[in-house]
C-alpha cells in the first residue's frame, strides 16, 4: 500500500477530459464521488485502495445522482464478490 498510513483505506477518482474540458467541473464531480465514498461505505471497509474510473459521456450535476450512481456500483460490486461487506 502507498500512502502515510498503511492501515487505512484510500481512493483514487478518475474522470477524463473527453466528459468535461472544465477542470471544475471534473473537480466538482471528483469531490462529490470522495463525499459520497466517505460518508457511505469507507467507514465499513478495512484497508482498500478503491480506484474510480467514470467513463459516462457526461457529469451528472447533482449530488443526488452521483449518489445514486456510486451506491449502485457498492451493491454491484457486493454481489459480484469484487468487494467483502
């Protein structure tokens, strides 16, 4: 693992200039995945490194969806056994 803690999770989001040319906008959608991420599902994962690749043609522009939209994938990702509960 990288980072200054090794005993903690980390996570990466990635989102490509082809959805936005703005950087705000990415950044924007980048800070609201980590809320979301953190507030939901860090607090019961133990030592991850989660990557988040968004390959949508374009950002959702509220919360709510991005929301949506990564709580989807924790329940995808759950019954697929990619990730323990």
């Amino acid at each position: 693992m990288y980072g200054k803690d090794k005993y903690q999770s980390h996570v990466a989001v990635v989102i490509s200039k082809k959805v936005s040319k703005k950087a705000v906008n990415r950044n924007r959608f980048r800070r609201r995945t980590y809320e979301v991420l953190r507030k939901n599902y860090l607090p019961l994962a133990d030592k991850l490194n989660i990557i988040c690749l968004y390959k949508g043609k374009e950002i959702p522009e509220n919360a709510l969806e991005i929301e949506k939209s990564v709580m989807e994938f924790i329940s995808f990702a759950h019954q697929k056994q990619l990730i323990e509960k």
